[in-house]
C-alpha cells in the first residue's frame, strides 16, 4: 500500500473511532432495545468496512470498467426491490433485510452512479485516444446519462430520500462538467433544473416543504418542523471551545436533540467536542478529500480521473451539506456523514470508495 | 486541456467550502458560544419552586394579626400517571370529591412532566394525613404543605391589614419591573399593600435537569425559601377590639392615638369584612362583600372625607384668638340665628350671652359665625392647613384622602363663584365645601392634648425589628398657636364634658377625665353625621380618640360610642 493507502487507512480510522465514540454518546442514555450496544454494531460495520477497503484497494479498478453495466443493473435492481419490499423506518421506505442486518441501496447507488458515469464519459472514440465526450453532441452529453441518472434518482427521491437522490443529480452535473463536454451543456442544464424547481415543488412531501419552510425561518414552527434545527443549533453552538466534555452534552444526553447518532452525529459531537474538536475533524475529511482531488488530477487514465473526481466529489458534498444542515445553514435532507453517522451501508461504501481511490493511486504509480 | 481549468475551479470550490464551514463553527462556537450555552441550560434546567411564608403582621404587644397556618395541597406527578385513575379513585373519597371533578382538576393543571400538579387545594390536615398513608402504596401522589395566610384574630384591624388576592392587570403593569409575575398573590389595601414588598417571601425551589419530555433526570440544587419580613404595628388588639365592638357594625370609624408620638393605637371601619374569605375563595363571603353598596373595604378613618361639623370650630376658634379677633372676654348674644343678606343660619338653641369658652361647650354656632365673618375664608382656611387638613397625614396606609379645604381662590377656580360672606360663615362651623378625614380630625386634637405640635400619625412599628423611620424621623410640627391661647382651648374642651350643659356631658363621671368636641355635621341624604374628638386623661393625655358615625345622628351618638369604649378600656384596665 502506497503513501495515499495509509493516509485513507489512518484518517478513515481516525473518524470512524470518533463516530463510534460520538455515537455510544448520542445512544448512551437510550439503553433500552434497539439502542442497546448500537455502538458496538456501528464498530462490526466499521471493521467490515476495513475489510472490505484492503480487499478494493488491491483489485484493480479497470475491473469496475468492466463490471459497471452489472453493476448499474444491480442496482436498479435493489432499489426497485426496496420500492416494493423495504422495510419501514421513520416514515421511509429505504432498507431491505439481509438476515440480521439491513441495507440501504441508496447508499450504494451514489457510488455506482459514480462509477458509471466516470466510464460513460471516459469512453474513448475507436480513432482517437482522448475521450469522446469533448466531441459529444447535445443528445450523447446530456440527454442519454441523463435518463440512466433519472431513473434510480427518482427511485431514491420516491423511498423518499430527498438528500441521496439530489447527491445523485449534484453528482451527474459535476460529473458532467468535468468529463471535459462543451460547457454550454452543463450549464443550460443547470438552468433548466432551475426553472424546474417551481415544478419540482409540487412534488415534494408536505415534510419535505415544511423542511425547506423551516430552513428558511425556523421560528415559523418551533416545536414541529423547526425543532430540529433550533435544537441543534444550539447543540453545536453551546459547545462553545472545548465542549461540554464526552457524555455530558445536555442537548444529546437528555433527548432534546432529535437523531442524536445518525444525521445529526455532528451535532452531537459538536456539543461535546467543542471547536477545537470540530476543527480536528473538519480537518480529517479535508486531508482525504483533497488526497482524492489530487490523486484525480494527477491520473492519466480518464476513467480513473473521474472516478477520482467523482468519489471526491461524492465525500464532499455530503460533508458539507451534514454539517451545513447541523448547522441551520441547510435544510434538513437526509444525507450522512461519511463515516460518523450510524449507518452500516454508508460506511461500507465509504470505505469501499476509499478502496478505490487508494487503488487508483496505486495503479497510477505502477505506469 | 479545459478539463484542467474545470479541476481548478472544484480545488477553489472545495477550499471554499472547507473554509466557509470552519468560520462559521467559530461564529457559532466561539462568538456565539455563551448564547447558545444559555438556551442549553434554558431548555434542561427547570425551577420546581417551593414558596415561603409570607411575612406576618402583628400589633404592639405581639399579637398576631395576620399569620400562616400550613394548607396541604394533593398533587400527582404527571410522569407517573400510568395508574392515575388508580390514585384518583382511592383519594377521591378521602376529600369528599369525585374522580370526575379530581381529573378535570389534573388535566387542567397539567404543564409539563416534571411539575406536579395540584389536584386539591387546602385540604385539612387529617385529610393530609390519610392521603400520607395512601402515598405508601401508590407513587406519583405528593402532599406538598405550603404556607397561607391566617387571621388568628378574624376580622379585627381588616381594613388596616387588608386582602391578600392574585395579582391584577394593573398592578402587574406596575409592579412588573420589582420581580412580580402572573398568578403572584399580592396585598389588596391596608398594610399588605403598602409593604407588600417586605412581606413578599421569596421563592425557594429544586432545580432540576430535565429531558426533552420534561423528564426530571437528576436534582442539581435545593435553595430553600426565605420568609417574608415580619411588621409590627403600632395597634394595640385590645383597644382596637373594643373600639371595633363598639362600631357595632354601624357605618363609622374610631381612631385612637397617642398624642406626643401619633402611634395610631386603634383604627377601626366599620362595616367591615372578613379577608379569610379571600384566602379560602368563600365565593359566598366574597359576593356579598361586592354586592354590599355600604363600601365594606373603605376605611372611612383615612379614606372617607366628611363634614367635621363643630368639632372644626376649634381651627376657628384658634384662628380668632391669634388673629385678635376675639379675646376671653369677648361676649356674643346668641338669639338662636343669624341673619346675613336674605339667608338666615340657625343655632342648635338659642344660648344667650356666650364666651367663647362657653360657646366652644355649648357649641354655639353664633359666636362661631360671626368670628367666621371677622376672620373671612382666606384666614380659616389658612389656619385649617396649620392644624393638618386639606393634606395627607402620611400614615402608612394607602389611598388616604386628603379632604378639602376650601377658600376665595378655590371656590373660583373649582365652583366658577365668589366666595361670600355665607361661605365664611358655613366654614367657621365646620360646614359647606369643607370635607375631613377622622383622622385628620384626632391629628387635630392632638395639637389640643400634646402642648401644640402637628404630629405625623403612623402604624408601622417595626419591619424585622428594624424601625423604618430610623434615621428619618419626622419631628411633630410646631403649630402657630400661643401656649396661653392653648391652654384656653384646652380649658374650653374640659368644659364641653364637665358643664351640665356641654354637649359632651354624658361623658363625665368616667373615672377618667375626658376633653373633647362633639360634631354633627349636616350631610346631604340622609341623617347628621355624628362626631365626636377628644382626648383623656385630661391632665396627662395618653390617648387621643375620634369616634365617628356616618349619618349617625347627632354628636350626642358618638358621645356614647365613645363613653361604650373609654368605660370597657377602664373595666379591662387599660387607662
């Protein structure tokens, strides 16, 4: 394993550990039931995922190349069965059952998009070496990976999943962008989507509304829809420098702070971690986001460049917008923190895509 | 290649990014830190509050006026409702109640998890005690004993003490900024009103931490309650009962005090009410106080403005010997009226040939009009503002009139005419625009019984055992009377009582030696009322006493009253 393998290996490990510490937090004063020793399962997926990184980045990733038409299907395959035989939690309809252990499609869906438009794009013409999407025409660049993304996106919108399926369609125009196509596509796509938001609206859940509502003024409904937010503000705010200290965050320990160890992880952590621990985290994700930009821009191969780029891309925005939303600086979407959040199909693709970012790293070096 | 300029673009997108997040946890953390931490501590730190006692009020020799006698209020813990019927059906009967009548009570009350709530209020203490043994079997029921007001004493000195009641809009708004909420009970009137702020305990409580259902998760801290401040008055129970009885639920009042100090020793309205009916809700009580148009809640010895009648002719009296408009020689024929312009002013009898020693103890209106003629409205009035009218005595109680006292410029401004020659007349006996308080009235004979000085009447002996007016003390005032034309006077008072023919003679052959005045004042509706002011013993005056009945006849009434008080005051040996 090369330099940037350990960096993922060590810093993936570092978060993974504040996350199973910030989540026995978040669960330690529900010890009843399903919260029992969630910790502990949050630790099983985390060495699962491990696993599953040593053994991604040693195989190499031109195989996804060629696996990715089954890997597509597979996956299309998953969230319809979630459509019509997931299991219910919260209000969602987002898991299927494998045994004793559940799995979230969606999760998996980001990557495989990832990896399916990195070769859709990379596809080189049979008289050149560059890629053919810098010559593709409007229906080629836009309109064909557009109706491969559409589907599983309104799949994932559908369970409903507003924060997985907008990370897919946020995906697609980044990873659109980068392919190298005109740039007058990207862009008149982008206002498209815009004048569709009015459209777009209609079709949203009331909660859904109510959220963005919220976002906007969360005073409208404090106890309701707005509570979450103003409780987390407050969580992360009264951290203050150092935090309230390990177990003693009020905000978390005493309930008043909703999904204390999934989608709200940071807040919890924030409260009890302080400033100073929020910067030590903000920092992890930066030294493995920016090893993954730097990693895309010094591939040669196009597929592995965009790979690079989209994986990046995919730990990026999802960052951002959790800890932006712990934060009342964006709505509250359903989307994880990578590694932090409970969740064992989120860490599993997240160490998997880690895999694959070392592997690229690695196979670049072997050229 | 454009897909280099493009990656360039995701590097600044993604410093940007990183960058804007880490300022905005410095806002929220570190600028913001401190506000945040408040609205934490706001949301799991609650108050169970614990009252205090309210301070109590007793008179002179320590008799408790208003006290507290613990109630016992049932609560059941919302947190543990589970079984709540169970509870309700097992101390329903316990409290002669229904279960109906106890949930609605409890769903009514409920606030929040962790404040229990009141199912029963002011239980008796045998009830408390049987519900103490059902707490033994069933969780969730508290009797909590909390301190409440008690008149040991019923109603005497109630329009001294006043009420206790919840607080009002308008004394909110007033009181706001001085720590009182909603639902505070505060003092209605008398003493509870004006030292409200003393008597007020200050609430004591648990804190606890609660979670986000309200759930109490452990006890931080116990600040127990501190008692309101005790006042003293300066009342003496025993006068002040005997002076009450002698009321007799008669509209009047009786005001004792000590002539060198101006304790107030007694201050009795009447009617009066019962303000344990405010503390129990006797809405039976509380109803026929309202309906009541006799105004049981004035204190007619500092609120109500009256008449005084002849017992004002000593301001008169004063005004003329010092002004020289009489001396002791002088002599009026009195021929039972007076004829000024087309009015003619009468006299109770025709008196003949008055001194104006004799006209003071016959109460001869003649002598008097004819010195209000020589003095005209200017000088009386100026001489009634000398002897204390026309303004607040400043005794501790609130809303005290200040009365009125009228003259030239006053019955211009207030009644758009001049002032004649009849109003002088009317003044100089006590009569027309002029209106006086009791107590201005005893304030006055205590200038008579003390030597000359204006004392400041007051109530409050102590608040804690501290005198509030150490330090302050207001000096008695002394009025412009010479201490021979004094004396005179005094002489004169004597003689209202020891002359067969004086107006207060059925006050002699007490074995105590009264002077005084007597008063019957014309009222519009209704009957005189009824004055009479003097003081006793008369060589060495202790006690200086005003007896007043509204539309209670003649003079002649209040003589009695007052005869009914000084002979019980003599039988307890109290003189």
């Amino acid at each position: 394993m090369n330099r940037s393998g350990r960096l993922f290996l060590f810093v993936a490990l570092l978060i993974a550990l504040m996350g199973i510490i910030s989540i026995y937090s978040g669960t330690f004063q529900k010890q009843s039931g399903a919260f029992e020793g969630i910790y502990l399962r949050q630790a099983l997926w985390v060495a699962l995922g491990i696993a599953a990184f040593f053994f991604v980045s040693r195989m190499n990733y031109r195989l996804l190349w060629d696996a990715t038409y089954f890997l597509y299907a597979g996956m299309v395959f998953l969230l319809l069965l979630v459509f019509m035989m997931g299991i219910v939690k919260l209000g969602a309809q987002r898991w299927l059952r494998l045994g004793l252990l559940s799995f979230q499609p969606s999760e998996a869906a980001k990557l495989v998009m990832v990896i399916f438009l990195a070769k859709y794009f990379s596809d080189k013409s049979a008289d050149s070496i560059s890629p053919a999407a810098q010559k593709f025409g409007l229906l080629r660049a836009v309109f064909i990976p557009l109706a491969f993304v559409i589907a599983p996106a309104a799949l994932i919108i559908e369970q409903p999943d507003l924060g997985s399926g907008l990370l897919v369609l946020i995906l697609f125009m980044c990873m659109l962008y980068l392919s190298g196509i005109k740039l007058r596509y990207p862009l008149s796509l982008t206002a498209a989507a815009l004048l569709m938001l009015p459209v777009g609206w209609h079709f949203l859940h009331g909660y859904q509304k109510d959220r963005i509502m919220v976002f906007l003024n969360p005073s409208i409904d404090p106890l309701g829809a707005g509570y979450t937010i103003i409780q987390s503000r407050i969580a992360v705010g009264s951290g203050g420098l150092i935090g309230k200290g390990w177990l003693s965050g009020t905000q978390s320990q005493l309930h008043f702070l909703p999904e204390s160890h999934t989608d709200f992880i940071f807040a919890t952590f924030a409260e009890e971690w302080g400033f100073a621990g929020c910067l030590a985290l903000l920092s992890l994700y930066y030294l493995i986001i920016r090893e993954g930009i730097r990693i895309s821009s010094q591939t040669g191969d196009a597929f592995g460049r965009l790979l690079a780029a989209g994986i990046s891309i995919m730990l990026f925005v999802q960052v951002m917008v959790n800890i932006a939303m712990n934060m009342g600086l964006a709505p509250v979407v359903g989307v994880p923190l990578p590694l932090m959040s409970y969740g064992g199909t989120s860490v599993l693709v997240t160490c998997i895509s880690l895999g694959i970012l070392a592997n690229i790293s690695r196979s670049r070096a072997a050229y | 290649m454009p897909t280099v300029k493009r990656f360039t673009l995701l590097k600044c997108l993604f410093y940007a990014g990183f960058f804007v997040l880490a300022l905005s946890l410095a806002g929220m953390q570190l600028f913001q830190g401190a506000k945040f931490g408040e609205l934490s501590k706001k949301n799991c730190i609650k108050l169970l509050p614990q009252p205090g006692a309210r301070g109590r009020i007793i008179d002179r020799n320590g008799t408790v006026l208003a006290g507290n006698v613990l109630s016992y209020d049932v609560m059941v813990l919302p947190q543990k409702n589970v079984q709540l019927e169970n509870i309700l059906r097992r101390i329903a009967p316990v409290l002669h109640s229904t279960v109906k009548e106890l949930r609605s009570n409890f769903t009514r009350g409920v606030v929040a998890p962790f404040i229990p709530v009141a199912v029963a209020r002011n239980i008796s203490l045998q009830q408390a005690i049987a519900i103490e043994e059902i707490k033994m079997d069933t969780p969730g029921v508290i009797v909590q004993p909390h301190p409440v007001r008690f008149y040991p004493e019923g109603k005497l000195a109630a329009h001294v003490l006043g009420y206790l009641n919840e607080i009002d809009h308008w004394r909110l708004s007033k009181l706001a900024e001085y720590g009182y909420t909603e639902k505070d009970t505060v003092g209605y009137s008398g003493v509870e009103e004006k030292y409200d702020y003393y008597l007020q305990p200050s609430e004591g409580g648990v804190s606890v931490e609660v979670d986000h259902r309200g759930r109490v998760s452990r006890i931080i801290g116990f600040k127990p309650p501190v008692n309101g401040r005790d006042i003293q008055l300066t009342l003496d129970s025993g006068i002040q009962r005997i002076a009450e009885q002698a009321l007799a639920g008669r509209k009047g009042c009786v005001v004792i005090i000590e002539p060198q100090s101006g304790e107030i020793l007694a201050l009795a309205s009447s009617p009066t009410f019962d303000p344990q009916a405010f503390v129990s809700k006797d809405t039976e009580a509380l109803r026929s106080f309202l309906q009541d148009n006799g105004g049981v809640f004035l204190n007619r010895a500092i609120g109500g403005a009256y008449a005084p009648g002849s017992v004002f002719k000593l301001v008169t009296a004063a005004a003329a010997l010092e002004t020289g408009k009489t001396d002791y020689g002088k002599i009026i024929d009195c021929r039972g009226s007076l004829k000024l312009g087309k009015e003619e002013f009468n006299c109770s009898s025709v008196h003949g040939l008055q001194d104006l020693k004799h006209a003071i103890a016959h109460s001869c209106n003649i002598y008097f009009y004819n010195m209000g003629i020589l003095l005209g409205g200017q000088t009386i009035h100026d001489y009634a503002l000398k002897f204390g009218y026309g303004r607040n005595s400043g005794v501790e109680l609130p809303y005290e009139t200040p009365g009125v006292v009228p003259e030239p410029l006053w019955k211009r401004i207030y009644k758009l005419k001049r002032w004649f020659d009849g109003d002088s007349v009317n003044f100089s006996i006590g009569q027309g625009d002029l209106l006086v308080t009791p107590l201005q009235v005893a304030r006055m004979m205590a200038v008579f019984a003390n030597g000359g000085h204006l004392v400041s009447p007051y109530i409050v002996k102590s608040i804690d055992g501290v005198d509030p007016r150490a330090g302050r003390y207001k000096r008695p005032v002394k009025v412009p009377v010479s201490g021979e034309h004094l004396a005179y006077l005094r002489g004169a008072l004597r003689m209202v009582v020891s002359e067969d023919t004086g107006t207060a003679h059925v006050l002699s052959g007490l074995p105590v030696t009264i002077a005084g005045k007597t008063g019957t004042a014309q009222a519009t509706g209704g009957k005189c009322h009824a004055w009479f002011c003097g003081f006793f013993p008369y060589d060495n005056p202790r006690y200086v006493i005003c007896s007043f009945l509204e539309n209670g006849g003649s003079g002649y009434q209040s003589s009695l009253m007052t005869r009914e008080i000084i002979v019980e005051m003599a039988n307890k040996g109290m003189i």
